[in-house]
C-alpha cells in the first residue's frame, strides 16, 4: 500500500475517533441519563433575572426515582414534584436563591477546608435559620460545590438520633432534615459543573463509587444560558 | 569461482563517506536549524519559562527538534528504501555503537538533569535531589476533583489556588486524599504523582510573575477532565498581602486545621491519609 494511502487512512480513522469523542463529550449529558431542569425566571422583564432553586439530598432515592434505590442522590423541586434531574438551566448574571432540605445523616469531610462557605453572597450560608460562617467538618453530610465559580459550601447532617428520618426519596418536610439557604450570582454563560466532595456513597470502595462518579445523582451541571 | 551463496554484495566504494557525509551534514544542519528552532518556534516550545526547572525543559526540547529538524525534513527524500546490506559486519558494529551511544547518553544525561534539581518531578518520600537554601513548604492535596494547596509555613492556611512568590525555590508535597491522581503544573515544568499516603515531594524555582495553569494528568473518575485550574506567581510583596488576607478568610476553620487528624482535624503532615468512611446514612 502506498505511503500516501496509509496516511490517509490514519488521517481519516484519527479523526473519526475524534469525531466520535467529541460526540461522546458534547452529549454528555444527555448519555449520563440526566434531563435538564430549566429553573423558572422569576421575573424576566426587570432586567436582572431573579431565580428560586429547591434542592432535596437524601440518603437513598428509592425506586421511585431510580433504578439504584439504594443510591444517594440530590433531588430538585420541578413544578411542585422531585425530580431526579441533576442539570440545572439558569439565565446569565442573575440572582440565584437555593434552599437546599437536607435528609442525610454526617459522613464529615476529609479537608476541613471545605468546611468554610465560600463563593455565595457574603459567604455565609443560612442554616436552621442562623447564619454560619464554617460548619464542624465533620458533621457534614454532603458539600455543594461548582469549583469553576468558586463556590463550595459543606451540608450539615441529620443527627443520627433523630426522630421520624427518611427512608426512600422524595422525602417529606416531616422527616428530620437540614435546612441551608444561600444565595449566588451567574457571570456569563457557560457550563460549570457541580459535585459533592463528601465520600458519601455508601457500600462503595471509599464511598467515591456509583452515584459519586454519575451525573444525575451527587453531580451535575450548570448550564448557565444568555437570558 | 562461483560467489557464495550468503556473501555479503559488493558495497559501492564510497559507503562509508556516505555515510559519513550523511553525519557531517546532519550535523551542520542541526547547528543550524537549532538556533531557528528556538528563535522561530521557541515561545510555543513547551512548557515555558516560568520557572527554573521549565527553562531547563524547554532547552532541552530545543536541541532536540534542533537535532531533528534535518531528519524531519529529510524524510520526504528518504521513503524509498535503499539497497539491503547483509552480513556486513562493519555496518552492524557502527549501528549497534551508535546507537548504544545514544542511549547511554540521553540515560547519563537525563540523570545528570534529574540530580541537578529534580527536574521538576516528583521524587517519592526521600529526594535525592534536594536544592540548597530556605523553601518555602506547599502541601498540594488532591481530591476527587480539585487540587487544594495547604501552606504549613503560613499557618496551615489552605487555598483552591495556588499562589506562589517569584524568584523563590518551593518544596511541594503532593498527596492525595483518594485515588491517584497527577499535579501537573504546566508552564512551572512540575509534574509530580498524587497518591494516596503518600508524600511525593518535588522541588520548583519560580521565575518572574505571571499565570500558570495547573490540571490533573492522571484520569482519576467522572470529572477528571474538569480538573484545572490557574496558579499565579507574584512578587514578594503582593504575596505577603494574600497570604495576609487568607489568614483573615479562613481563620474560622484555622482550629480543624491545626488540630490533630487522630482529633479530626487535619494538620499538615508529610503524609495525609484519608480518614476512614463515616457514612451514617
């Protein structure tokens, strides 16, 4: 075979195996079995989009929700239901309000850094009601983290000792949770991912198997859209 | 009288200047095409100049696209296979000399390199090849998936960036709190293993200010490709004054950081193990 002929051939293959990756990437998401949840603007004529998110960690998502019911997984609140959808759409420069319901017990933090807020408005996270400006490291159960926006924030757990806790997801504001408000703002548009630092996947080498390494469980995006 | 059957053929009688022409000449070329090299296409030779070990990397990568440079260019020229030489000993002694040579001296010389400073590389628990003078100590801590850079020097202030003084030699402590994973730093030259238990201690001397981007070159689980990040290097003063300011940010978790890890905190130590899995849910 002529030399031209095979470099055509590597040529083509190098570039259909890239093709091919490139596919795999930009799809990512939508192969790693999670829809998006466009959050509702909440008011898109001002200018300054002002948006609500209501996130739900709970420590096993039943098989309502997934085909892992044992799995530990964040939940958010779309049009009045938990859903099991970890890519979240938000509009460009705005105001994002989270309130994140906490039904898992702690599994602390391996670097107490994490532990200090951080990359939220005025890094102070709300919890329970009270402004907190660390947690104790090792009672986290979960952290909300986008690294590329730098904001990191550790959840507090539910104490083990704690009456009426929940079983399978969605969970009911009866059962004993956490609650943690805090509020961001989006820069431009772009595509940020968000995870959980806590090693909290039970019955998984370290706890950083299964639903720590798939999107629509302890990971996510941010696909933060011009308004 | 018949030739034997195996002989050797007859070799034209100007092989051996040929093939001493061909040396001669790649010589001269690669005299010149060195300097071009890294006049021309020296600013996108990697990794950079932003540190000691860096330049001495990218000098390295210079000589040689010098040194291959004629090859390259050669090569077009070249595809067609010349007459087969069998059985002649002289050429096999040359080839094996010659390239035993080559072997021997990248390998003499690549020590050489990495006894001189490290070379940017990680050297395990123990260096060998320890730079004289005050460092200044930055523990690189990896984590499924982010880098975090803990200063034991500044009162075990910890960062998500790493910021680092020009003009001054580190001494980095890689480590990882969960699988493996590898910090490269590109432009310092640096790339050192981040396993679990271990305490991977390589050495940098930074140059002049600017950026620099650290990412993980080890493929360590689901967000493996998310895990960069910028560094900077600044001058003394501006240092100073972050250094200054981290303390302030983060003095509400300066106790979980002093404490002892057996207590549940996590000081810096030459060794950072991952705390066993507490789940209770």
């Amino acid at each position: 075979m002529r030399v031209g002929v095979k470099l055509l051939l590597i040529a083509a293959a190098v570039t259909a195996a890239g093709v091919l990756i490139g596919f795999y990437v930009s799809h990512l998401t939508k192969l790693a079995g999670s829809p998006a949840y466009s959050v509702p603007v909440q008011n898109a004529g001002s200018g300054h989009p002002v948006v609500n998110l209501e996130i739900q960690t709970v420590a096993a998502v039943g098989p309502k929700l997934s085909q892992n019911p044992n799995w530990v997984s964040y939940l958010v609140k779309d049009n009045g239901q938990w859903e099991r959808k970890t890519v979240w759409d938000l509009p460009a420069h705005a105001t994002v309000n989270v309130t994140i319901y906490n039904f898992d017990g702690a599994s602390a933090l391996r670097n107490p850094f994490y532990a200090r807020p951080q990359g939220m408005v005025g890094n102070r996270i709300m919890v329970d009601g009270k402004p907190v400006d660390h947690i104790d490291p090792n009672d986290a159960s979960h952290t909300f983290a986008v690294p590329a926006l730098g904001i990191i924030l550790a959840i507090p757990g539910v104490a083990d000792d704690a009456k009426n806790q929940c079983g399978y997801a969605p969970c009911q504001m009866s059962n004993a949770h956490r609650t943690i408000k805090f509020t961001f703002h989006t820069t431009t548009p772009g595509h940020f991912r968000w995870q959980c630092f806590v090693p909290c996947a039970a019955g998984w080498i370290d706890g950083f198997g299964g639903p720590m390494q798939t999107i629509g469980y302890m990971d996510g995006f941010l696909n933060v859209k011009a308004a | 009288m018949a030739a034997e059957p195996n002989a050797a053929p007859a070799r034209p009688s100007d092989t051996t200047n040929h093939g001493m022409r061909v040396v001669v000449a790649w010589l001269v070329l690669s005299a010149i095409a060195t300097p071009l090299v890294a006049i021309f296409v020296g600013h996108l030779i990697p990794p950079g100049n932003a540190s000691t070990q860096g330049t001495e990397q990218v000098f390295d990568n210079t000589w040689m696209l010098g040194i291959l440079t004629p090859v390259i260019c050669a090569v077009p020229g070249a595809v067609v296979d010349g007459p087969p030489l069998r059985n002649d000993s002289q050429i096999q002694v040359l080839w094996i000399v010659i390239t035993s040579t080559m072997v021997l001296f990248l390998a003499g010389f690549g020590t050489y390199e990495l006894l001189q400073n490290g070379a940017g590389g990680g050297q395990g628990p123990n260096p060998i090849a320890v730079p004289t003078g005050p460092k200044l100590q930055v523990q690189v801590i990896g984590q499924q998936w982010q880098f975090t850079y803990r200063y034991p020097s500044l009162g075990n202030i910890e960062s998500n960036q790493l910021v680092l003084p020009a003009d001054t030699d580190v001494e980095l402590h890689v480590t990882s709190l969960d699988v493996i994973h590898s910090f490269w730093a590109y432009e310092l030259g640096v790339k050192a293993d981040a396993n679990p238990g271990t305490d991977n201690v390589a050495f940098v001397r930074t140059k002049g200010t600017g950026t620099f981007h650290v990412r993980c070159a080890e493929l360590c689980g689901l967000w493996h490709g998310y895990m960069y990040n910028n560094g900077r290097v600044v001058d003394s003063a501006q240092f100073k004054s972050w250094a200054s300011q981290a303390k302030k940010i983060y003095a509400s978790i300066k106790p979980y950081m002093d404490k002892p890890e057996a207590q549940g905190g996590a000081p810096f130590g030459h060794t950072y193990l991952p705390a066993p899995e507490r789940r209770a849910g």
